[in-house]
C-alpha cells in the first residue's frame, strides 16, 4: 500500500492506495477536480498522459504527495 497525501489549495489528507491505483483514478475517489489547476506527484508537474500510469509506474512503493492546485487570478 502506498500512503499518499491527497488534495488541493483547501484540504489534504493522507489516504492509503494500491501500488497498482492511476492517478486519474486516486484523484477521482476523492472528487478532486484535476481540470481546474496544475497536478504534481511529489512535486513534479503531470502531463496529460501520466494520469493513467499507476503509483508503481512512477517508482512509488511507499509514500508521496498528489496535490492541485488551482489556478487563480490575481487582481
């Protein structure tokens, strides 16, 4: 199981996944809207297709931080 802090600019949490969970997938379990920001995975910007690649696909075993942020306009 890979212990994964989930969220957004509001709300994280920590959640428990298999190694074999997509992203798009972890994402979608906990309604976070993934079209409206900038996702990382333990900092790195995800292009489109990596939302389909599995926690194990990007070397996770363990732990990391899957976060959106939103983007926003400064006025």
């Amino acid at each position: 199981m890979v212990r994964c802090v989930i969220g957004n600019n509001a709300h994280r949490e920590p959640k428990f996944f298999d190694k074999n969970t997509t992203i798009r997938s972890a994402l979608e379990q906990n309604n976070i809207d993934y079209s409206r920001g900038m996702t990382s995975l333990d900092g790195c910007t995800l292009n489109p297709g990596d939302f389909d690649k599995t926690f194990e696909d990007f070397g996770i075993t363990e732990s990391c931080y899957l976060l959106n942020v939103a983007k926003t306009d400064n006025a």
